[in-house]
C-alpha cells in the first residue's frame, strides 16, 4: 500500500523540485556501526551472518518514514512497508538480484531470505525480474571481502531512480570492538543527512538489542 504526499503542502516541495532537476541528485556517506554486540549474538544463537544484519537494517529502515518515500512519474509516494532487494553471490562468482519480504518476525523474515538466497545461488544470470524491479525496496549490497571507506554505484541518470542503497564491508577490529562499514546513497529531494543520521542511530540500536 501506498499514499501520495500533498506536494504542494510538504515541507521538501522546494528542496523536491531542487534536487529533482539534478542530474545526480543521489548524495551518501560511508561509516561505520559497531558491531560488537550484534556479532557475539550471532555467535551465541548461531543466527546467519548476512541476514542478522539485513533484517536489522530492514528494520531501521522501515521506521524512518523518507526511506519509504518514491518517486512515481514525478509523484512522490509513502509506502507501508519496504523490502530487502540484495544481490547475492554464487560461487562462480557471479551475482544476482533478489527480492526479500519485509517481516518484522526475524525467524520468518529469515525463512524467507534462505529460501531466496538458494534460489539465486541455484539460478543463473542477473534474475532482474519483476520483483527485482520493484521500487519499494532497499537495494542492499555486501563486500564480505575486505572493509571499506568509500563507495561508489554504477547509475544510469537517465531512469529516475528514487530507491536507497546500502553496502556492508567486511568488519575490523579496534581495540575491543567491531566495526561494521556501511555506505549510504539516498535521493537528497527525499531526504537529507539528518535522516541518514536517524537511521544510523535505529540502526545501532537494533543491532545492541
């Protein structure tokens, strides 16, 4: 479900129509979450790595209203709920796109992403099918390789893309903790870095839980 906001009464009409005109009117941040708590549950209750994190992620993003903000023929639009669309590796070393129901239940939303995750890793090709193509998602990404402090994205500025992107690196350790890199790209007429901020902070949070 979805609802369309009154342009000409919102408080980022003018920060919309701004960013709008841009070419690129993407901006993002690199950091990093500390990962410490988050990895010794993994440990302890043997949850799956990568998809402990994404639904932690998924999580955070869903309560920070401009990440289910889209952008339709011009129209901006708040969805309900927003999904996981990670690529996922195989072994040959290709990936593919996927799509993973938003379920606050970790244990379903696991179920689910396994399941997802198997399919890909059994298929061939990119799979960018409809469900790929969906916008109310989150394309995410990971590196498990190596760590991170930059990113960049491939983008074809001519498709008005609207959807948040978010990368995972591989995490390191400082002195006791550790520190999970993340890269975020948001379209600036949706929101800005307070919002970035304010998902970052659900975020953390979540993963101490």
């Amino acid at each position: 479900m979805r609802t369309a906001i009154d342009l000409e009464n919102w408080n980022r009409k003018e920060h919309f129509e701004f960013f709008g005109g841009f070419d690129e009117p993407f901006f993002g941040i690199t950091t990093t979450v500390d990962f410490s708590k988050g990895y010794q549950k993994i440990q302890d209750l043997g949850y799956p790595y990568f998809l402990f994190y994404l639904h932690k992620s998924l999580l955070a993003a869903n309560t920070i209203e401009p990440f289910r903000y889209r952008i339709e023929n011009d129209q901006v639009y708040l969805y309900d709920k927003i999904h996981a669309s990670p690529t996922i590796g195989r072994e040959d070393h290709t990936f593919g796109f996927s799509f993973i129901e938003f379920d606050e239940d970790f244990t379903s939303f696991v179920d689910k992403g396994q399941q997802e995750i198997n399919e890909v890793k059994s298929s061939t090709g990119l799979r960018n099918n409809d469900n790929a193509k969906r916008i109310d998602t989150v394309h995410y990404s990971s590196i498990p390789w190596y760590s991170f402090t930059g990113l960049t994205h491939a983008r074809h500025f001519q498709y008005k893309d609207s959807i948040p992107k978010i990368s995972f690196g591989k995490y390191t350790k400082e002195g006791k903790a550790l520190q999970l890199p993340i890269a975020i790209y948001v379209h600036h007429g949706l929101m800005d870095g307070y919002h970035i901020g304010a998902y970052l902070e659900e975020f953390q949070r979540l993963l101490n839980l």
